[in-house]
C-alpha cells in the first residue's frame, strides 16, 4: 500500500465538507421530500426508444431525436469505434448494433466517419450474426433480421401448470414481465411500420458466428434439451390449435392489463413498458385506448432531456434514491438535516404496498404484503432491499407509528429463502437450469438470493434487535458465511461488485455484533486494505463480473466505491486505521465546487455482464455519509456504528 497522497484533513476540514455535501443535497430534495436522481445504462435504451417510435410509426421528433443522436456520439468509443456497457467498457456487439441503428434511423449517414469506424467494429465482431438475443428480436421487428435466428417462445408458454420445469412463476420478475407481452410479438411476428425504410443490411457478414450465453454456469445437457426442443417448436409453429392460441394471448393481454402500473408502466422498466405499447399495436388497440395510452406514456416519462443531449431511462429509482439519502442526512445530523431525513420518511410511508399480494405470493401465499418498490409505483413487485433499507431508516429517526415498520420486517422475513438468504424479488427463485433457455442468453432470468440483499436484510433484523442465534437469524448468517470468496469479499449483485458486496456483508456482521475477531471479517478487512489505490480511494470496474475473474484488478477511486470500502471498514472497527484516513482524505479532496462528487464511472448493477447502471445520486449521498460516519465515530468514545448500516 503506497503512502497518503493527501495530509488527513481535520475534523473541522471534515465538517466544513460535510456541511457542504449535505447543504448540496438537500437543495437536490424535492419540495414534498423525495429525491429522485438521474439512472443512467447504456446506449441500448436510447437506441431502443428511437426504435420504438418509428416501429410505432409516429411522428418523427426531430428535436428530441438530434438531441439523442448527439448524446450516443458521445458516449461512442474513440478506442474501439462501438458501444460498451459502461463508461469506457470494452466494445459490445449487439449495443454497437443497436446504436448504429438508432443513428442510421435518425438521420446520419452510413458514410460518416463516425458510422464507418462503427460498422468496421460490429463486422470485425462477427456482424448482426453474433448479436445476442433481444437484438435479434428488435431487428427481426424490422424486418431486418430473420425470425428463424430467435428461439421459439410460444405464448401458450402462460397456460402451462406451476410444476412443469418451464414456467413464468419460476422465472424473475423483471424476465417475467419482459416475455409475457413478448410472447404475442413472437407469435404473431409483426412488422415495423419503419416509414423510412431504413434496414441494416451492411451490418450482416454472411457467415453464422458462434452464439454465445453470459450464464454463470451453463450446463451442456440442459442446453442441447433445451436447443433440441426450440428446433421441435419452429417445426410445429403454424400447427397450434388456433382456439389454443387464442386463448394464451388472451391470457398474456390480461396478465400485462393486470399489472400495467398506470403511468409507471409493466414492471416499471423499460423493456417490458415497450413490449407491452409493441403488443397493444399489434392487436389493433388505438392510440387513444386507455391500455396502450398509458402504457405509451409511461416510456415517455423515462425520458431526461437536457439542453443539448437526452437519453431514456431505464427506470427509475426515489424509493431507493429517497431511502439512502435519507440515511446520509441522518448521519450528517443537526436540525435541519434530520428534518429533510424526516420528511423523506413522510413521503415514503404511504408508499409501502399493503393491499397487493404480488407476483411474489406464489411462492409464499401465507405473508402478508408490506414492502416498498424501487420505483414510485410498482405495486407487484415490491423488493428486499429497498424495504429493509427504508426500515432502517424509519427505525433509526424513531418513527412514532412502528406499524409500517413491522409489516416490512414481517414481509422482509417471510421470504426468506431456504438457504437462508434473500433474493431481491422473490423467495428461492433458483432454478438454475433456465438459464440454459436459448432465450436467455443474458444470463440473468432468475432471482436467486444474494450476498448484498442478504446482508441488507441480516442489517435490518440485527438492527432491529433479532438475536443472533434466532433460526433465520442464524441461518442468515450462515449463509453469508459460505458465500464469502476466498479471497475474503463477497459478491456484489446490484453493485460493483467485491467492494460493494463486501461493505453489506460487514455492516450485516457489526449489526449482529460479529466483530473484527471473527476470521469472516478479518478476511474482509484484509482483502479491502489490500486493495486500497495508491490516492488513498479504491475502485473496481464492471468487469470485475467476468466469469474468468482470478481476483481484484486495480481501477480508478470512484466517490461511490470509495464511501462503500470506508463505511465497510468503519462498520469493522477500523475507523482509526490508516487506510480509512486516506479514504476520508480522498473523499476531501476531490469534492467538488457544489459540493458533491462528480463520477463517471458506472457502480451500479444490473445484469452481470450484459447490463449495468449509473446511478447519479451514488456520489452524492455515499460520501456524505461516509465523511459524516467518520467525523461521527472519531468524536465518540465508543468507535463502534450502531445502526445497520
């Protein structure tokens, strides 16, 4: 470990610095309490939106279109000509493909410079050929791609029994709403109304390239099953009973009209609100049709549109912005700060889903509903880790009505999963032999549980004075303890990555009052020292996700990453250790003019090796909260966190 590149500032520096983060991020708080900032991924899903309007055939918005052309030239790679997945990623074929696409479908030339160098890239990558499985489905829309390279998915799919190996109940939330409304696509493969005309046929080699799946563990045997059975499928499409037929997309219709969220739309994500706007065109619902009206609006309040660039969302996240800056205020402290905290927590409380038992209750019909979403609205699909955060929060500012906070512990325990763990959606969504789908490629159909959602919840129950040797306390624990990597960190789900994971784990452990002198967390200790960069902040990109990974590989100090390993470590007892001095002394160093932190650099997770976020608001309240944790502990005499996170 290098020497400190920055003097450790005092105390006095450090709440000067506070003051100022928490003064930025309060004016960043919406008049009725929330925060909501933006959540930025790649270039797919500003791709996709040009896409779907003139698949949709609506009238071209030149404005907004230059200013989504500008925004995916400048995010192109002046180092490999294409697209990433994250900022500065490495060349991704089918985002290279779908954002040529969008900009050939705007307006530039296939003779640009910039489309040249782009084109090269995607043909030198094995062209249209090797794209992955959504792009092949959003060019065969088009009717630019052949249907005959999609897998079969025939909406009679829904109808099938809850024990038969394929089913949607045992697929994750967000797959599930993504198939169902493309279900009907697939099955009736319409055609793009595309008034232009625009093809990419120049994208094509001609030669059949290598397809290739991101699953963890793909098993040969399940995969040529599964392959066999897609071939057995294109053979029987048109020999499906039509009343049959008629009937499965007639339940895929009312399946996507029950859960349509108003104007948060199916699921509240991107690709499944577009598939459903897709379906409602399909099947003849006018514009004005209340369905297809909301449903269509919904894709449109993703958008974020500056003076000279936009992109879409693709989602959005104030419960989950609203809860971790609610927690950074609390730690910051005094009057107004903890005012701002409370009315947050105000704006929070009627948002807990108590009357809808969601997709989730298949697995566990007995529990009562009571968790929170990620999103403004997305009653069916609650998530464990935005309700045992918002828990956290209410139980920490001492919230005089407890009733929310015991219908989210009951919910949050009542799907806990068999091996003690939690996933983020569902309870024991592990079939892992679906993953072997040709349709998911991706990698990321299932909802098992993870190390950072497990933590979170072990946090909040630890927090809430669950005793440590309590059956699912216990058996939480032990869960932890063997997905621990040997190296000493833990995976990190829905952030990047071992840093993110590892600070969860270590706030779980100090919440149940496992401490340095146990051998899990010493482990972790030493793995986050080690990996301190040489300006005192760490960083780990997105490709720590690769499945070759053989350990940590150096990348740039991150505000975000910095906080996580600072708050990780002070949860372990090392607030007076050099290396989290160095931390706070980075974090000092580089705020910025505002305030806040600035940060590129994409740490938030979506899924492992296909798709990743940046979420605006990580730079902004982490490393409040981990300065004002660090001033907060260095001034007390007990040096130890007491809450859970």
């Amino acid at each position: 470990m290098a020497t400190s590149a920055a003097s450790t500032p005092t105390l006095t520096a450090i709440d000067t610095a506070i003051d100022r983060a928490a003064a930025a991020l309060a004016a960043a708080q919406q008049p009725d309490g929330h925060w909501v900032f933006e959540l930025e991924a790649d270039c797919t899903i500003p791709a996709e939106y040009v896409l779907l309007r003139h698949y949709l055939g609506e009238p071209v918005d030149s404005v907004l279109e230059a200013k989504i052309g500008r925004y995916l030239r400048r995010i192109q790679s002046a180092d490999h000509h294409g697209w990433g997945l994250f900022h500065a990623g490495a060349f991704d074929v089918s985002a290279s493909i779908k954002a040529y696409y969008a900009l050939k479908m705007i307006g530039d030339s296939i003779d640009a410079p910039h489309l040249l160098r782009a084109r090269s890239a995607i043909l030198s990558a094995g062209g249209a050929e090797a794209a992955n499985v959504f792009t092949r489905i959003q060019l065969a829309l088009f009717g630019a791609g052949p249907w005959s390279a999609v897998p079969d998915l025939p909406p009679e799919v829904i109808l099938l029994p809850r024990w038969f190996p394929i089913h949607l109940s045992k697929m994750s939330y967000w797959a599930r709403t993504v198939v169902v409304p493309l279900l009907v696509l697939c099955a009736r493969k319409p055609l793009a109304r595309n008034a232009k005309g625009i093809k990419v046929d120049e994208l094509y080699t001609g030669m059949a390239a290598r397809r290739r799946t991101q699953a963890a563990d793909p098993k040969w045997l399940w995969t040529l099953g599964f392959n066999t059975l897609d071939r057995v499928l294109k053979l029987a499409d048109g020999f499906w009973p039509s009343r049959l037929r008629q009937r499965s997309i007639d339940t895929c219709v009312a399946w996507v009209t029950e859960r349509l969220n108003g104007e948060d739309g199916l699921g509240a994500i991107y690709p499944a609100m577009a598939n459903s706007v897709m379906m409602f065109d399909l099947l003849g619902y006018p514009e004005d049709h209340p369905h297809r009206a909301i449903a269509r609006q919904s894709v449109e309040n993703l958008l974020v549109i500056h003076e000279d660039e936009a992109y879409c969302q693709p989602c959005v996240s104030p419960v989950w912005d609203t809860a971790l800056a609610s927690h950074a205020m609390m730690e910051a402290g005094g009057k107004e700060n903890e005012a701002r905290a409370e009315a947050a927590l105000d704006w929070l409380k009627p948002r807990q889903i108590l009357e809808v038992a969601g997709d989730w209750a298949e697995e566990r019909p007995g529990v009562l509903p009571g968790g929170w979403a990620f999103q403004y609205n997305n009653d069916h699909y609650p998530d464990l880790d935005d309700t045992a955060v918002v828990v956290m929060a209410m139980d920490r500012a001492q919230v005089a009505d407890r009733a929310p906070i015991d219908r989210g512990v009951e919910w949050t325990v009542g799907l806990q999963s068999k091996n003690g763990g939690w996933g983020a959606f569902d309870a024991d969504n592990a079939y892992d032999y679906l993953n072997n789908l040709p349709f998911a490629d991706h990698g990321a159909l299932l909802d098992p549980p993870t190390a950072d959602v497990s933590a979170r919840c072990v946090s909040m129950l630890a927090q809430l004075g669950e005793p440590l040797d309590s059956p699912r306390m216990a058996a939480a624990i032990d869960y932890l303890r063997r997905e621990q990597e040997a190296e000493g960190s833990w995976f990190g789900r829905w952030g990047v990555n071992y840093i993110y994971g590892t600070w969860s784990v270590l706030c779980a452990f100090n919440a149940a009052e496992l401490d340095g002198q146990d051998p899990a967390v010493a482990r972790a200790v030493d793995w986050l020292k080690a990996i301190q960069n040489a300006d005192g902040g760490w960083g780990e990109d997105c490709d720590s996700y690769a499945l070759d990974r053989k350990g940590h590989v150096p990348a740039a100090s991150t505000a975000s990453q910095t906080a996580w390993a600072m708050l990780g470590l002070m949860a372990a007892g090392e607030v007076d250790s050099e290396v989290v001095e160095r931390g706070a002394a980075w974090l000092a160093e580089h705020q910025e003019a505002d305030g806040l932190w600035g940060q590129e650099h994409y740490t938030g997770g979506g899924f492992p090796r296909v798709f990743y976020l940046r979420y605006h608001g990580y730079p902004k309240y982490f490393p409040l909260w981990a300065m004002a944790r660090y001033r907060n502990l260095k001034r007390s005499n007990a040096r130890r966190v007491t809450v859970g996170m």
